[in-house]
C-alpha cells in the first residue's frame, strides 16, 4: 500500500507533525503530495507555530502559505546564528532622555522628551521585511521658549482601525489623548488632534500604561492604578485602587482565564497580581509573586527591592501559550518568569496556607546573565522560534536575550554607539527587535531581503561612536554569550 492511497484526512494529520524541512522534502516526492502540503501543509504548520508580530500583520495576509513559513523559516534560522542588522533609527538626541516606545500595527511610536517620533512601517514586496521611515515627529511644546513638557507614558489604544491614536502622559500630571495626523512630507512635522482627559489628583503623573483590547489601565508614580473600559460611555465602567508603592509598571492581560492586572513596584514584595472580576479592577491581590529564596522569608525579613519590567511570556514557551505566564524584569538583574496556573501547589510547599491572604508564587524560570548585576529595566517576549526573551540594562546600553528552551544559554548585544545608558524601553517582535536609550531608537532586524530601503537613512556624524563596515547595512554592535 502506498502512502498516497490513505484518505485525506489521515494524510492532513500525517502533514500536522512535520517540521519545515520535512514538508518541502515530501512535496518533492509526487503531485499528489505537492499539492497536499500547498494546500494545507503551510497553513498547519503556520497555526500551530504562530510568529505574532505587529509590523507584520497587515502585510502577512497577503503573503501565500509557502511565503510566510519560509520568512518565519528564515529568520528563525538568523536568531539561531546571531545573524541580524544592527541600526540606529535616529541620530543621537541632545541631552539625555527618557523615551518610551509604542507600537501598533503601522508604526512604531518613540516618545522622548517633548516629542513624538513617529516610523511608519512600509511595503517593500511579498516575503520581505516592512520598511521603516520616519514619518514625522510631533512636539506637545509649540514655542521653543516654553519650557519643556516630559513625556512618562504613552501607548496606543483602539480607534475603530485608523491606527493613530494614543495617549500620552506628561510629568506634569497631564494626560492626552492623541490622533496623529498623517502627512505627505516624510521626515517633517506632523499635526495631531489633543484632548486632555482626566488624570490623577495632585499632579500625580502616569508611569505606566498598559492597553488590551478595549480597555486602558494607567499606573501613578505613587501607586494610584485605574483601570477604564475606552468603549463604554458611563463612568462606572471605570474602577480604581492604590497600590501602595512607588510604582513603575503595569500588564493588563484580559484575555486569561481569570483576567487581571500586575503591577511592578518598588517595595518587598515588588509583583502583585490584582483580578478583574466583572470590569472592576479588586483593591486585593490575588498572588504575590516571590524570588525563590523571598518565598520561603516571613515578609518582614524581606528586602525591598523592585520590579521594572513585566510582559506575557513567549508564544512557544515551554509552559505552553498561555497569558497566565507572567514575566518579569527585577532590580537584581534576574527575570523571573511565573506560571499563576500554577498557585495551588506553591502555596502548600512553601507552608503559607493557613494564610487566607494573596496566594505566594515561585519562579517556574529564572534567568541571568552570571557576569552582571545590573538591573533589568525592561522586558519583552517573542522573537526567533516564538521562543526569546529581550531584557533592556541599566547600563552601556545592554540588551540581554535568553531562548526559553535553553535559559543558561543567554547573549547580550552592547547598542550601536554602546551609548552610557540604560535601554528604557523594549518591544520584542518575530522578526525585529526595537529598544531605546538615553540618546536614541535602535532596532535589531532579524528579517529576510533587508535592503538600503528598509530603514531610515543616517548621515554620518564625526564623534557620534557608529561604525559601520563598507558595504554593510549594519552598524558594528557587540555579541557577547553570557557564558564568556
Ligand atoms: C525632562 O527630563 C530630563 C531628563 O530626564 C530632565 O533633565 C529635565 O529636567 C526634565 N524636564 C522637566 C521640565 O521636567
Ligand atoms: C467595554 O464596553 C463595551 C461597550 O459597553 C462592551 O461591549 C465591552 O464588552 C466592554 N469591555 C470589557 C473588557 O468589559
Ligand atoms: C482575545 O480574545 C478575543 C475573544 O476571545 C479574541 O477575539 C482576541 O483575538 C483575543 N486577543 C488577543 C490579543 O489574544
């Protein structure tokens, strides 16, 4: 009996298995199986290894089956060999900042200083990295002698698909909600639509926004965590608690089973888990998540230490797809990474049941670099395989990456320029990698068919630190493995 002869249903089973080298040797064996894995080979093989990205998605679409797996084929196999293309997005700003980014399906946001910095993705053809150009840059200050307007937050929120809107907050305690306005002249100003809209009292200033699906939740410098639904008209959709903390960081996961917010503080106990129980945002924590050894102290033994960054964890990470993950950047330079699935069987282990109170979790992975202490100021998950975690430093602009599948096997690479800086803010996409410093946006392109075209041109300034070798679209950045 030939394998052929099998119904289809069976074959399309056989097809789920195999890896993307597998599929294109049985497509070369007849017709029949040709057309099997064009047919429906790819798009299993696309379903069940998904390579989320928003600088892809609304160019992906268009790509056949056989594209998209061999652009995720690719740059899979360039995240294996370090392989990527390392380029400033700008030159340095004056003075130094604290920028933040925000990305949504067309453009990537850096927000820095008074200003707005907006990169358009583009179209460079089918099976080819998104092009990124400065579209136009929009400053909250309109005079250059008024005094400077710092931007602490910003993000983007949902405006019925346009893809423009967000909301920015101010160190003055003001926050905006923003519409960019799209303008013909590349690289110049562009106008906006501002409303102010309420903000905390006492010129309390956001720190951290964090935006799912329909709703915004804004995190106060000193603990004041609200959370509002954008689409419901009535206030009492919005609900708001106090963390208690000097607070840095915010994740708002709707989609979890139980929905819920984690705020990343500076305190003894710098990660707590809040539920959402119909809209409104509980005032007590359902799990507070420990270090290994903190799991095990009476919480007045604890030391105060703090959480700066937090993100869902990696699609294909060993724990499986699943918003429960939570990972988080801490002040000793570790991110730990928690399963709240998995509540039940920490707390009898660490012997804290007879608390009624939030349930302690321990680390399901921790990951290090042994050579460095610094702290982690920022985290996000994705990358090659689905499988990376990007951590931003607090210092010569260090960027460090684990692959969850092997955690002791850790690299980092020093930013273009290897700025004296710590990396503010990281957004971690399949293919891209973008972060920020004191001094300017940078990205690491992992992608396929990277031309002169992809990226904003930089004109070369004497004493900027760039090095750029002849003929090469990449900037000379250090790898270094974090066993060496
Ligand atoms: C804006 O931020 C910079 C750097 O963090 C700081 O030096 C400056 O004083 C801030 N300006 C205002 C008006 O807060
Ligand atoms: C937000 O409000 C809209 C309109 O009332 C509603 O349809 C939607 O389900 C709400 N979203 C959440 C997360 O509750
Ligand atoms: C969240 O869940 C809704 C409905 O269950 C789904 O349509 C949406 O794509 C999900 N969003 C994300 C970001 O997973």
């Amino acid at each position: 009996m030939s394998l052929t002869t099998l119904p289809t249903d069976i074959l399309i089973l056989v097809l789920e298995g195999l890896g993307v080298l597998e599929l294109i040797a049985l497509s070369s064996t007849c017709h029949k199986l040709h057309s099997m894995v064009y047919e429906f080979g790819w798009v299993g093989y696309l379903r069940s290894n998904p390579r989320p990205s928003y600088g892809l998605s609304s160019l992906r679409p268009k790509w056949s089956p056989r594209c998209r797996v061999q652009y995720d084929y690719l740059t899979d196999t360039a995240w294996e060999k370090f392989n990527f293309v390392a380029r400033p997005l700008s030159r340095p700003w004056q003075g130094k900042l604290q920028p933040t980014l925000a990305i949504s399906p067309s453009r990537l946001v850096v927000a820095a200083g008074s200003t707005l910095y907006s990169y358009k993705f583009g179209n460079l053809g089918e099976g080819l990295s998104p092009s990124i150009h400065l579209e136009g840059t929009f400053s909250f200050v309109e005079e250059p002698h008024e005094p400077s307007r710092n931007i602490t937050g910003a993000t983007f929120v949902q405006d019925g698909g346009r893809d423009r809107t967000l909301y920015v907050a101010f160190q003055d305690g003001a926050i905006e909600r923003v519409m960019l306005i799209a303008s013909e002249l590349n690289g110049k100003t562009i106008s906006a639509t501002r409303t102010i809209v309420p903000s905390f009292p006492n010129f309390d200033f956001v720190e951290s926004f964090s935006f799912d699906r329909d709703s915004l939740l804004s995190l106060s410098s000193t603990g004041l965590a609200k959370l509002e639904n954008l689409s419901a008209s009535d206030e009492s959709s919005s609900s708001m608690i106090e963390v208690k903390s000097r607070s840095w960081v915010s994740l708002l996961s709707l989609n979890s089973s139980t929905p819920y917010a984690a705020f990343g503080t500076s305190s003894t106990t710098p990660v707590a888990i809040h539920p959402i129980t119909n809209t409104q945002l509980s005032s007590v924590p359902s799990a507070i998540l420990y270090t290994d050894k903190g799991v095990t102290l009476p919480t007045d033994r604890l030391p105060s230490t703090a959480v700066y960054g937090l993100s869902h964890a990696p699609p294909s990470s060993p724990w499986g797809s699943s918003k429960e993950i939570v990972v988080t950047g801490w002040f000793d330079g570790v991110v730990r990474c928690y399963d709240l699935r998995s509540s039940t069987c920490t707390s009898l282990e660490s012997g804290r049941t007879q608390n009624p109170g939030p349930i302690p979790l321990r680390p399901v992975m921790s990951l290090s670099d042994k050579w460095s202490e610094e702290p982690i100021y920022s985290v996000s998950c994705g990358g090659g395989s689905s499988s990376h975690i990007a951590a931003g430093t607090a210092r010569h602009s260090v960027v460090s990456f684990w692959d969850v599948r092997y955690p002791k096997e850790g690299w980092k690479v020093y930013a273009p320029g290897n700025d004296p800086s710590p990396v503010y803010s990281v957004i971690l996409e399949s293919s891209r990698f973008f972060g920020v410093t004191q001094s300017r946006p940078f990205v690491y392109d992992f992608g396929p068919g990277l031309t002169a075209n992809t990226y904003p041109p930089l004109t070369h300034v004497r004493g900027d630190g760039l090095k750029q070798r002849r003929g090469s679209l990449s900037f000379s950045v250090m790898v270094v493995p974090h066993s060496h």
